[in-house]
C-alpha cells in the first residue's frame, strides 16, 4: 500500500533534515523525499504543523509473558510501544518461567510472531533461573535471535559469575545489560535514603547501592573487553563513573528513564506507591545531574523500564507495593516537557537518545528517514497539551505516575515497516 505524507517538518540528523518535506512510502520503503510529491497514493496524511522522527527504540521492557499476562502480555505491550511512538522494542528476560532456555525462547518468538504489531526482540537471562550462580546458555540462545543477555530486576551479586558472564558474551559478541544494585546496602529499602525517607518512616535506598556495582561492573567489561550496557542510571555518582569509563576507552553504554529526569524522591511524600520505583526516585541533584549527562553523551539512551503491575501489586501500604511504573505511553511527552522545552537538548539530540543510539547498542540497524529504508516513522504534535487517563492507557495496568498530569507533545502516526499502525493517536486493527 502506498502512503503520502504532506508538509511534516522531518528531523533526523543522520541524514542532516530538518525541514519539511512530503514522504512517499511504497511496499514498505520511503520511496521518495522531496518538498513536493505529486506521485498517487491509497491514503493521504496532511502532516503540517506536525514532525516527523525516525521511530524509538526502547531496549528496556517489560512485557511481563509469560507468566505473568494479568499485568501485561506481548500483545497488549507492542500495542502500548507503538502508541508511544516506539517501532522497536527489547523486552528483558524476568518473566515467569524466566527467558532462560531454549524451549522459552522459541515459545516468546512464536508469541512476538503471532501478537506484535512493531518490533519486539528478546533479552534473555544472563544465569539460569535469574539466580546469579550458573551461567545459561546464551551462546546458543544467540542463533534463535536474542540481541542481549541480562538478569534484570536482579544484579550478579558473585563477581566470578559475572566476570565468566562478560568473557562468553564478548566470544559471542552480545551485549551485557547490567541491573545494578547491592543488595546487601539496598536491603529492605523501598525509596531513596535520606531526609524524607526518615520523615517518612520509610527504608532507604542509598545510592552507594547502585554505583558501586556501576563501578565493579565497569572495571570486569573494562578486563574482559566485553560490550557492557548499564541500566536504568539514577544518580550523580553513577553518571561520573560511566563518564570515566568512557574517557579510558572502556566498552561501556548507560540508558535513563524519563521518570529519573522528572521526578524525585519528594514524589513520595504522599505514599503514592505510583513513585516507587528501583532504582528509587533521588534528589534534585540527581535529576539535574541526569539531564547533563544525556546532555553530554554521558548517557546514550533514554528507556522507559516499562514496568507494568496490576491494581492489586500496587494498592497497597507502600512497603508491601511492586516496584516499578508504566512509561511507554507518556516517555515522549515527559522527555519533551523536561529536556526540549527547558533546552537542556535539541530534537537533533532526542532523535539520538531515543531512536538512533538504543538502536546502535542494540545491533540492530537505527531507523532513518531517507529513501530506500524501512519506512519505521513517528509523527508528533510537539505542542498537543493532553492529559493520560486510566481509562485511555493501552498497557493492561495503570500505574502511571503521570496519570492526570497536564503532558505536553504527542503521537499521532506510527508506521511500522511501512504499515500504518497508530493514526489521529488511535491504534488500528491490525
């Protein structure tokens, strides 16, 4: 089918737009870019006033099958990416049975090819079970499609095992994603320690829990050689660490999530169990720190962490709640509002966050807007003011702590190999 985009601005700094242009997508490809196209097509999108962005990649899910499909499954998750604008997605390994054998690897393939409607690749567990003690087989989950290994929601707490986990992902050339956190310092913290977890009677986190597996981590990828992706970075300290690393050649890339750049741990005054999140939620210092490391290239990526939980895992005394928050359906708008509005980044610098960068670490080839390429395409209304209610998420869960929240820029088309997925912001039956 044959689509004609009208007037969008495109900005997509690898190919050096930014300007608008009309976009011709043709059997799947961007057939042709020019200011003005005459050519026929099936259906015609007036873009003006609108952009468009090669699509996002998100490598850091959680899409909860199998398992654990009250919260979230492949389905209803691909549909929540690609109302936020996401064409390719990676979806990390906790489920239950965890992505740790071959036998549930080719059952999420089958799935992901049955359900999707955009891109979802696997991460699949670094250790057998997501217990930390024996390696699994990942060399060979490599040939059944996986494009990294990680224990998230867990770190390694055994140096040696994560050591002999870097030497056999550098021989088979996969990336390491790194949850980093001391259990034995994070302990029964349920928020960021300090003051207010104090005022509130509430466990702390401390920070020295994430850095100083941030920092061992680093100094094994830095010995072995092997490619190391941190998670989920939250604090300063980290983020001088991984910017270290950088400078001494090591192969090391970082990724934030939007709610660590626009939120802090004085979110959590209220006990809405929506703020809790782990890493926890930390200062002001922290965020402003944050936002000048996507800032300078500390960090490469924005990812959302998509952590969706049902009523029930999150309704409760805010000891007992899951942790974790929904972001795929708003990480646009927050990222927006926080970094492009305050001109802490350019739309140059947002396309490499969220689409050119995520793609690059993952080994999969960025979506671009030029001709001949997959035609995986976002287009936005940058100013469209909106508010998410529960009742208009697309994810199975709702927690969200931007529920209700004025959120500014949105998605109004998706295309997905150049199939028209999300239009006006609605998704189509597909």
């Amino acid at each position: 089918m044959k689509y004609l985009i009208k007037n969008a601005k495109i900005i997509d700094p690898s190919n050096k737009l930014d300007g608008k242009f009309d976009i011709l997508i043709s059997g799947g490809k961007i057939a042709k870019i020019a200011e003005k196209i005459t050519d026929k097509a099936e259906k015609t999108i007036d873009a003006e006033g609108k952009t468009a962005l090669p699509g996002f990649v998100d490598i850091h899910v959680h899409f909860r099958q199998p398992g654990y499909e009250a919260k979230e499954t492949i389905l209803t998750g691909s549909r929540c990416a690609v109302k936020g604008g996401f064409t390719h997605v990676l979806m990390m390994p906790n489920t239950r049975p965890p992505i740790d054998c071959e036998k549930v690897i080719t059952e999420v393939n089958r799935i992901i090819g049955k359900d999707s409607i955009n891109n979802v690749y696997i991460a699949s567990a670094i250790t057998k079970k997501r217990e930390g003690k024996e390696l699994s087989d990942f060399g060979a989950y490599k040939k059944l499609g996986i494009k990294a290994i990680s224990d998230d929601g867990d770190s390694i707490a055994d140096e040696k095992i994560m050591e002999l986990a870097l030497k056999t992902a550098k021989k088979e050339d996969l990336l390491v994603i790194s949850h980093c956190e001391d259990r034995k310092l994070s302990a029964n913290g349920v928020m960021n320690e300090g003051f207010i977890s104090s005022k509130l009677g509430l466990n702390g986190m401390p920070k020295s829990a994430e850095y100083k597996i941030v920092q061992r981590d680093i100094e094994l990828a830095k010995k072995t050689g092997a490619k190391l992706h941190i998670a989920h970075v939250s604090c300063k300290e980290s983020c001088e660490i991984i910017k270290k690393a950088k400078k001494e050649g090591v192969k090391v890339t970082a990724e934030t999530a939007p709610h660590y750049f626009a939120l802090t741990e004085e979110n959590c005054q209220t006990y809405d169990t929506r703020t809790k999140m782990s890493p926890p939620l930390r200062t002001q210092k922290d965020v402003e720190f944050i936002k000048k490391s996507l800032a300078d290239g500390t960090l490469d990526a924005i990812a959302t962490d998509h952590a969706p939980h049902g009523f029930h895992d999150k309704y409760v005394e805010f000891d007992r709640a899951e942790f974790g928050i929904i972001g795929l359906e708003t990480a646009l708008s927050v990222t927006i509002m926080e970094l492009i509005e305050k001109k802490i980044i350019t739309w140059q610098k947002l396309v490499d966050l969220m689409s050119t960068n995520p793609a690059k670490i993952l080994g999969i080839t960025p979506p671009q807007i030029k001709e001949g390429a997959d035609a995986d395409i976002t287009i936005i209304d940058a100013s469209k003011e909106w508010k998410m209610f529960a009742e208009d998420v697309v994810s199975k869960s709702k927690n969200s702590p931007f529920l209700k929240k004025p959120l500014r820029g949105f998605v109004e088309y998706v295309f997905v190999g150049g199939k028209l997925k999300l239009a006006e912001g609605k998704l189509l039956r597909c």
